[in-house]
C-alpha cells in the first residue's frame, strides 16, 4: 500500500510540474498585460508600463520566469496580483465563498441523486421512470445561466411578491395535491389499488396541510415548534429505518423511535442554549452538539442491538443528527418576522444578488444576532443552491438507475435472493454498494471541482468565488492570480482522481492496491 501510494504520488507531483509549465508559458505568449495600457491615453503611460513590467518581472522570459513562480510557491510567495495585492490574500477570501456555494449543492445533488436513481431502478420502465428520466435529461441539458434567470424571476422577484399576502388559492392546492399523490405513488408503487390509495392520501393529505399554514398565516411568520419538530422526526426517523435495516429490525426501529423522543424532551433545553447562542455566539457549541447528537445516537443503537450492531447504530447516528438539524431550523426561523420587518429587507426576504445584505451585516456587528445573520445567509444562498443541484442532480440519477440495473443483472444478486434474503436486504447490502463503485470516480471530480468555482452562478448571482477570480485572471492577462487559481484545482484534481482509485478498493474487496490489480 505504502509502495503504490508513493508511486501515484510522485506520478501526480510530475504531472502537476508539466500541466503547469504548459499553462503558464501558453498563458505567457498567448496575452499581452500591457496591452491596456499602450493604447491608453494616460499621460502617465510610460510610467505605468515601467512599473507593471517591473512589478510583473516581464522582461524575464517566460520559462525562467515560471521557475521563479515555483521556487516563490514553495517558500509560500505565490506572487501579487496587477492590482498589487498578494495572489494568496485573494484566493484565501475567494475560498470559503466558493466552498459555501457550491459544497451544499455537490452534496444536495449526491444525495438526492442517488436516491432518486435507486427508486428509478427499482421501478424500472414505470410511469415514475419515465417521468424521472425526462425530468432528468431535461435539467441535464438546460444551461445554468438560463436556469439562474428563472429562479430569480419566479423564486426571487415572484415569491417576494405572494409574501405581500401568503395565500394558497385553490388551483395551487389541487396542482401541489396531484403533484404530492403522483410523486408518493410512483415511489411507493404497487397494483392499481395501492397506487390510488397511496396517491389519494399524500394528496389529501398535502392539500390539508397547505390548507392549513395558509390559514393559520404560516408563510407569514413560519416557525417549526415542538410539535412540528416531532412529527418530521418521526417521519424521517421512518425513512431512515427503513432504507437503512428496514421496519422489520426492531432494534434500529426502537432507535429511531428513542432519538425522536430525546429530541422532544431535549427540545427546550436547546432552544434556551440557543437563545444564549444569539448574542455569545461560539461555532465550536454547534459543532460539538453535531458531533455529540451523532455519538449519542450511534451508542443508542449499540445498546439496543444485541448482534449486527453497526446498521443499527447508523440508523440512530443519522436520526439524531436529522432531529437536531431540525430544532436547530426552528431556531433559524424564528428570527424570520424581525428579518423581513426590518428596514434593510423591507419585506422582499428572496435576494436576487449578493453574498449577503451588506447594510444588515454591518448592523450585526454593532448588535449581534448570529441567528439572524445565519437566516440572510440561508436566503442568500438557496437560489444558486438550487440552479447547481438541478444541473448537477440529473448526472446522479442516470448514472445510479444504469448501474445499479446492471448490478441487479449479476449472478450474486440472484443467489442473495435464493437464499431467502429479503429484497431490502439484497438491494441494500449487496446492490447498492457495488454499483456505487463507478459512482466515486465522479463524486471524487464534483468534490475536487470544488474550489474551481462556479464560473456562470457566480456572475449571475454576483458572488465573488474561484470562478471569479479565473474568469478575472484570464481577462486581464493577470498570470500570477490564472496560476494561483489552477495550482489550487490541479492539485485538487489528481488528488481526487487518487481518491476515487482507493475508494475502488474500499468499496470491491477484490481490488488490492499495490498488488498489481
């Protein structure tokens, strides 16, 4: 093992030294960063372009040049920017922008992906495949610049509109009810009558509760409650046993039944913490309390299960933690009245542009609320959230139903099934995990493709990432910035492509690294 990874490393190592001897040279010859300035009027010209030769060392020829670049990034000066600013300053205040755009949306689509292909797979050539699939195919091929437009008319400019007065008409609640009875029809399945009776009730059922929130005047001043907390911890808490060991596993479902109830006696207790949170803010408290409900569920789960304690403790690790995401989302809403009331939102909560509301922000660090400048960053992110994940979701969907089609196909899988195991059991246990094998390689690049920022959702939505910042670099023939910017991506692309090869191995017993297989 040690033997192969010193191998990849070193391979990866040249192959960083000659991609970025390539672009920097390419880059080099291919622009002129004086170009601006001599065709400028300035009186001031000739100073200038002493200046920025000297600044830039462009009388030294590119090759030797880029040897300077390497030895200055080794001994940490990556060089300054045009506008004179350290090339490493920039992209550390261009990184964490990117990562909080586009790692919930990588993550979103993984997940959501995954799972709809799985149930796609599972109901092959059905209404719902169908359906998924052109769903699919179509976000695939829309362009995000488009998709960001029409977020922002309709889920921005629109949604701020209907807030004036948050009514669900009649239409929209039969249009959501039909939408909720095909949905849950098509993912549960079954005949005819199961389908009807399926579909009936999520229908009912959603219209009643819309019905509801738009009575009571929810979508006004939204809050969650103990109630609500509850009811979608138990819900979740189904879910979860159920794709995780199945109803029929009494220990995990037990688990799962005492993470809910651990979330409603735990309920105000939190709530108070959370209050002193507002003003003494502390990152490591919310941290700790993440890490804490997942240990505190996986130890539930090891007590309950007497034999095959693992699934069970997963099952009581992901409940936890889903139930104390949600109270934590009740603290978050309650700030949402003040947010929308107060005179720097003036009623309009959707932006449109903008990492955050600047003039809020600056009221917050003279009056600290970390819950309500937790809320304007939520709202300041949905909607590129959302653009990235419906493009990038779709990929996940198609390339999960096909392999785990495949998978289904296998000797393995019929054996599993003729010894009597139960179909979650062979989906789950045997399947799934096989056909996430060909899955890591393109996780492994969406994750490394990370920082590289997203270029387009960036512009649209005037978000200043890693995107940005090459988009810059390449139009003013800043060279230093155009490398800082692809050392980062190029080393995050190698290491992944190292990543999905020990991933392999994780996932197949079958592959050994450094055995020659």
């Amino acid at each position: 093992m040690l033997t192969y990874l010193a191998r990849r490393i070193s391979q990866l190592i040249v192959i960083l030294l000659g991609s970025s001897f390539l672009v920097f040279n390419l880059e080099a010859i291919a622009g002129d960063p004086l170009e601006e300035l001599k065709t400028s009027s300035d009186p001031r010209k000739a100073q200038m372009i002493i200046d920025l030769t000297r600044k830039l060392d462009l009388n030294t020829p590119p090759p030797i040049r880029y040897f300077k670049w390497l030895g200055g990034i080794f001994t940490g000066h990556w060089g300054v920017t045009r506008d004179g600013q350290s090339v490493v300053a920039e992209i550390s205040q261009a990184i964490p922008t990117t990562v909080r755009l586009v790692l919930a949306a990588t993550i979103i689509a993984i997940l959501v992906g995954i799972a709809i292909g799985v149930v796609t797979a599972l109901r092959q050539y059905s209404r719902f495949d169908y359906a998924v699939t052109f769903i699919s195919f179509l976000f695939f091929s829309l362009p995000i610049f488009w998709v960001a437009v029409l977020l922002k008319q309709f889920f921005s400019i629109g949604f701020n509109d209907w807030l004036a007065d948050p009514q669900v008409t009649t239409p929209w609640l039969i249009f959501f009810g039909l939408l909720a009875g095909v949905f849950w029809a098509g993912v549960i399945g079954g005949d005819l009558k199961r389908v009807l009776t399926i579909g009936s009730v999520a229908g009912v059922s959603t219209v009643a509760i819309l019905w509801a929130l738009s009575v009571t005047k929810w979508f006004g001043s939204p809050t969650l409650g103990i109630f609500f907390v509850l009811g979608m911890g138990a819900g979740l808490a189904l879910l979860t046993t159920v794709a995780s060991t199945g109803l029929g596993n009494k220990p995990s479902r037990n688990t799962a039944i005492a993470m809910v109830v651990l979330g409603g006696v735990l309920y105000y207790p939190l709530q108070a913490l959370f209050a002193f949170l507002k003003t003494n803010y502390n990152g490591w408290i919310v941290v700790g309390l993440a890490f804490g409900a997942i240990g505190v569920g996986a130890l539930t789960g090891f007590f309950f299960a007497k034999e095959d304690r693992k699934p069970v403790m997963r099952t009581g690790a992901i409940v936890a933690f889903l139930v104390g995401l949600l109270i934590l989302l009740d603290r978050v809403m309650q700030e949402w009245s003040p947010y929308v009331n107060s005179d720097f939102v003036s009623n309009r909560p959707i932006p449109t542009l903008g990492q955050s509301n600047d003039e809020l922000v600056a009221q917050l660090d003279s009056h600290p609320n970390f819950w309500m400048g937790t809320l304007d960053s939520l709202l300041h992110i949905i909607l590129p959230t959302i653009a990235l994940t419906l493009i990038s979701f779709a990929g996940y969907v198609r390339y999960t139903r096909g392999n785990l089609l495949e998978v289904l196909n296998q000797d393995y899988i019929r054996t599993a099934r003729a010894k009597g195991l139960s179909e979650r059991t062979v989906i789950m246990r045997h399947a799934f995990r096989n056909s996430l094998i060909p899955l890591t390689t393109l996780m492994a690049w969406d994750f490394a493709g990370i920082l590289g920022g997203a270029i387009i959702t960036e512009s649209v939505f005037s978000w200043v990432g890693m995107g940005t910042l090459f988009r810059r670099a390449i139009v003013a023939f800043d060279l230093n910035l155009l490398m800082g910017v692809f050392l980062i991506t190029s080393t995050l692309a190698v290491l992944a492509n190292l990543a999905s090869d020990l991933l392999y191995s994780a996932l197949d017993p079958r592959i050994r690294v450094g055995n020659g297989n």
